[in-house]
C-alpha cells in the first residue's frame, strides 16, 4: 500500500465510534410515516418490478410447468411462502437487527463480525465470503436493468404485435439515458420516485385484486400444502421452477443493504404496511386469471400474463407505468453499485476511484464514473446478446441467490458471535434457511449453461480484483514498514542536519509507525525541513461513521514533528483539509492552506525474488495501482499545494 493511501483499520475499536452525526444523522430525519414513504420511491424498486416477468418465466421458462389449478396453486403458493420466509422473516425482520451503527449490507455485515470476532482463525473466511457476496452483486447491478426496463418495452407486443420490431431499440435508448443521467445526479427527479411507485403498487394490488374477487379459488394458494404437493407430484421438474419462483424475491439482499438510508423501521413499516400485501395481490391475481382459463388460452395469456391483467385499453398506460417503474428501480440499483463501490474503496478492497458528490445536502448521492461505464457497457452487452427478457432470466436469480445464501451463512456467525445465542438455538433456524436458500441456489445452477454463466464470470472477476488489492496492499504495508526508520530517530537526526523553512508540511502516511518515504525523499534530494512537520495518516474504521469528538488524534513529538491520525467511518467522504480544521491548535496552531504543502509518495513495484503473490496477480495489481485515482482529489487536497515523490517496492 502506498503511503498516499488510506489506512483501513478492522480492529476492535470503541463502541461509539459509530454514531449516528454528521451527515449520517441528517438521514434520518423526519417522522417514520414520511421516510417509509420515501423508502418505497428508493428501496423497493427491483423487488416491485419482479410480477413483470416471475410469474411468467415459472410457466413459460425453462421449467415448463404444466398449466392446470394444481399447478398454478402450487406455484402462487411458492411465491407467498418464499416471500415470506426469504423477504418478511430473513431480511426485514431478523438481518435487519443486525446493523452495522445502521448501515446494513454484506460488508457492513462482515465489518461488525470482524469487530466482535477479532483475531479469530475464521476471521478471514468471513471476509472472504463478505467480499464474494459484494461481487456477485456486480453481477446482479448488470442484470437488472437490462430485464426490467426490456421486461416493461415488451408490454408493447400485448398492445400490438407489430411493435415486436422496436422493442430493443427503445429498451437500448432508455437504459443509455438512464446511465447518462447518472453524472446530473437524481436529486431533482428523485422526489417524482416516491409518488410514481406508489401509483405502481397500487395498480399492482387494483389488477390483482380485481382478478381474486373474480376467482376467491386462487387464496387456496396461502396453503403450504399445494407449494408441497407440487413438489411430490412432479419432483424435479418443481425444483426447475425454484429457479424462476426465487426472481419474485429478488432485491431483498438490496434491502438490507439499503437499511441505512432510511432505517429499519420505516422499512418494515413501508414492507409489511404496503409493499408486500401489494406484491402478493398482484402474484395471486396473476394466478386466478390463468387458473380460470380454459387451458388453451391459458397457454397464450402465460407467455405475458402481467399486461393482459389490464384491460386493452388500460394496456398502453400500463406499459407506460411499468417503463417508468423499472427505470425507477435500475436507478435504484445502480445508485446501490456506485455505495457498494464507495464502501469497498474505504475498507481497502478496491484501489482509490474518482467519487463525485452530485447533491450538496445529501452525502450518500454519489457518481462513480468508471463504474457507470462499465455497468451501461454490460447491460448493451446483455440486451444485444439475449434479445428478450425471457432469455435474460436464465442469467438471472443466480447472483441473487448466491449473495443471499452467503448472507445465510454469515447469519449463523452473527448469532453465536454476536448476539451470544446458544448453538442448539442458532442450528435449527440456520439449517432452515440454508435449506430454503440452498434450494433456490441450487436450482439456479441449472440455469449456468443458458446464460447463469455470465453473473458467475463477473463475480469470480470482481472477487480476484477485491481480494488481489487487499493481497497486494498488505504486502506493500509489510515490505515498507519492514525498511521503515522509528520517527523518534529521525525527528533527532534530523532537527540539526537539515535547513528548516517557514511553513507547513504535512506527509501523507497509510502506518502510524516510521517515516513515511516522501518525507526521506524529500530531506535526501531538497535537503530541506519545513518548520511544522506533520505526520498524517487517514484511517479508515469497521464502522460507517465516526463521532466527530473521536474524528482526530495526535501527538507531539517536539522540534516541530507531530503525528496525526484522521478517523473516517466507511461511508464517510475522506476530507482531509476540513478535518485538519479541528487540529490545527493542537499541532502547533491552525493549518493556513496556503502556507501548507503535502507531500504524497507514489510507488513503483518491483518484481521479487520470493513474491508474496502469483506473477499474473501482482501484475493485476501493479494495473490497479496505476490506474487508481489521485490521492490529491481522493482525499480532497488543494491542487496547487501537493508533491509527490516517487520509490519503489517490492512484493
């Protein structure tokens, strides 16, 4: 790691280093009512577009299950079961208490076992299985706008099959507006997110209903014994349909991850008060329709069962609506990719990104550029190569599947470690979910050979990109530290040998310990000392924000040497020059910027004699070293006030 870096600390640190202030606290402001209002404009979006094409693909998928009472019984009751236990119980109810100080999501999960854990042997498996899950999420972020908003443009065909023609084209024309709109941010349209999907589920529950009070039959379905009877009755060909009946819960890991925004409380209250009865109104109307149908038309009406709901001239607006939820709901997603991103930068598993804010009152609305790109280049990819919705949903499900199946497994860690339940309690409730997820996991890798590949392939890429950098960046730490001179030395030898200048300098440094290479560079080749020297390391915490008391640390060396530690939690913006505002009368007075220089340290790697990596990693990882951003807009430094000196290091 380069001394320009950003520490990352996963000790066990004081419990109130995570406090809800600062810009975290502005978040959840405001009553419970408003922010559960919010929170179905923000939150619920992928989960609420999944009647679109779940239902459908459990019949006209790969699956093929048979169309009959008994069959669509079973199906619709599959649905309600696997909400309800996967969505209601797993996520909202239970992971949901298992919040990081309020933030929620696979990393923030792994950041608060890694606190209670602390040294433990299994310590570094459960990063391990943190970061895969965090990967697979890549795979997901892609997916999903690709077959939602194509899932909505197809409604065109119900109204008139001759538009069957234009379908791509419009689906490629809003997915590339909906990346180009991310620079502009979503501040100003995100206030029309709120009302729009709550005019969604609503016309979701109105369409269903609708169909229920017309077949009463269909509430059968509540039953476990049909979802049971199915699998009995037709054994493998039910298992097949796990992999399509699991798309009516994706999004639910995206719930978790999403806790932070607006708290667990207006998100179970939005859930089980709107979104859920809304969603399962729709799936079990989808069901009576098609189980009141002759089985000839009922084999037609499958192939688009959410649209025809509508009457033919409500179509049309319904297509509308349904564009405008999923573009809604791949926002949603891909505003989650760019926080899941941030997140990882800070806790040291990606290199430094170029983050812009694009809202100057709420801190979590960021725009990552690369990753922007690189996610619309996907989703042209995947629209082109799978040309329909239909095809999309066989690479669908198996990321979600997997993340949530990880996260079932982190459950188990998180009740004995951290809530201290006895194993015998913890076994059962852990055996039952890893069974269900299990199931659904499973099932989707049926679907690897028609097109699951590809979520697995961006995982397992993302997975050997995250873990290569935390590889590389603490051999780079261990290299450097074991050449590192004691500052006390320095400080000593230093004061008498070398012509001390007005000014400040502050050396940016990723150890608390030892002289930072800038500084031996810059006293080597300019023979030079500023009369203030200091330190500085900015040090990223297993917590998402930090107590603006706890923010800043230091020490007094003497002779105009001090050390100073900056505290940022992981969701934090590292601003280097407003910290330093708080310590200035305590390292030898305020930091006047321009009469301040910062020195960076830039390294070069060498190859070594015994590497501490494969070849082929370290050359990833000398890729990602060079192509990271600047430490100079990373941590915010003025642009006319930085030096960097360059060495290099072997791994």
């Amino acid at each position: 790691m380069s001394d320009n870096a950003a520490s990352t600390s996963t000790s066990n640190g004081p419990e109130h280093l995570g406090a809800h202030t600062g810009a975290h606290a502005g978040s959840h402001k405001g009553s419970k009512a408003a922010l559960a209002v919010g929170a179905i404009g923000i939150v619920f979006g992928d989960i609420g577009t999944s009647p679109l094409y779940a239902f459908r693909e459990t019949f006209a998928g790969t699956a093929s299950v048979a169309i009959d009472r008994m069959h669509v019984l079973g199906v619709v009751s599959l649905i309600f079961w696997s909400m309800l236990l996967v969505v209601a119980i797993q996520y909202v109810t239970i992971l949901m208490r298992a919040d990081n100080k309020g933030q929620g999501g696979s990393l923030a999960l792994v950041a608060l076992l890694s606190r209670h854990m602390g040294k433990s042997k299994y310590g570094w498996l459960v990063v391990l299985l943190g970061v895969f899950a965090t990967s697979l999420f890549y795979g997901d972020s892609m997916i999903t706008p690709a077959i939602s908003v194509l899932s909505a443009v197809e409604g065109l065909t119900v109204v008139d099959a001759g538009l069957q023609q234009y379908v791509i084209p419009i689906a490629l024309g809003l997915l590339v507006f909906l990346f180009m709109l991310q620079a502009r941010g979503t501040a100003k349209v995100g206030a029309l997110f709120a009302p729009v999907m709550i005019v969604w589920f609503l016309v979701l529950a109105l369409l269903g209903g609708w169909q229920i009070i017309n077949n009463p039959d269909i509430l059968w379905a509540l039953n476990p014994y049909y979802a049971v009877m199915f699998f009995v009755t037709d054994g493998f060909v039910a298992f097949l349909a796990l992999g399509a009946v699991v798309l009516a819960v994706t999004g639910s890991e995206a719930l978790y991850s999403d806790m932070g925004h607006f708290g667990r409380g207006p998100m179970r209250l939005s859930w089980f008060g709107f979104v859920m009865p809304c969603l399962l109104l729709n799936y079990f109307g989808q069901g009576a329709m098609i189980a009141g149908l002759p089985a000839e038309e009922a084999a037609v009406v499958v192939q688009n069962p959410f649209f025809l709901l509508a009457s033919e001239e409500w179509r049309l607006p319904l297509v509308f609506l349904a564009t405008v939820a999923t573009f809604i709901a791949s926002q949603a997603v891909i505003s989650g990719a760019f926080s899941i991103t941030h997140q990882a930068v800070q806790m040291g598993f990606m290199p430094r990104l170029s983050i812009l804010h694009t809202s100057e009152t709420e801190g979590g609305q960021i725009y990552i550029p690369v990753v922007n790109w690189a996610l619309m280049v996907a989703v042209i990819i995947l629209v082109l190569t799978f040309q329909n919705s239909s095809n999309l949903a066989s690479a669908y499900g198996i990321a979600v599947t997997g993340a949530v199946t990880i996260d079932t497994l982190l459950m188990g860690l998180l009740f004995v470690s951290v809530w201290k339940w006895k194993w015998w309690y913890a076994a059962p409730v852990v055996l039952l979910f890893l069974i269900v997820d299990g199931a659904y996991f499973a099932a989707n890798l049926t679907k690897v050979p028609d097109g699951g590949w590809f979520p697995l392939m961006v995982g397992f890429i993302a997975f050997t990109l995250l873990t290569t950098w935390s590889r590389g960046r603490k051999l780079m730490r261990e290299r450097m530290s074991e050449v590192a001179l004691p500052m006390e030395i320095f400080a000593k030898s230093a004061k008498n040998s070398a012509l001390r200048v007005p000014g400040t300098a502050i050396f940016m440094a990723s150890s608390t310990a030892g002289v930072p290479s800038a500084l031996l560079h810059n006293i080597k080749h300019n023979k030079v000392l500023h009369e203030r020297v200091v330190i500085l390391t900015v040090d990223i915490q297993d917590v998402p924000y930090i107590d603006p008391s706890e923010r800043c640390e230091y020490t007094d060396m003497g002779d105009g040497f001090y050390r100073a530690v900056l505290r940022y939690g992981f969701m934090e913006e590292t601003d280097v020059p407003q910290g330093l505002k708080g310590m200035g009368i305590y390292c030898g007075g305020d930091f006047d910027m321009m009469q301040t220089s910062f020195f960076l340290s830039r390294q070069t790697l060498l190859a070594s004699d015994k590497p501490g990596m494969p070849i082929w990693r370290e050359k990833i990882f000398a890729w990602m070293l060079r192509n990271s951003a600047s430490a100079m807009d990373f941590f915010k430094l003025p642009t006319n006030r930085v030096v960097e000196l360059g060495s290099q290091v072997e791994i």
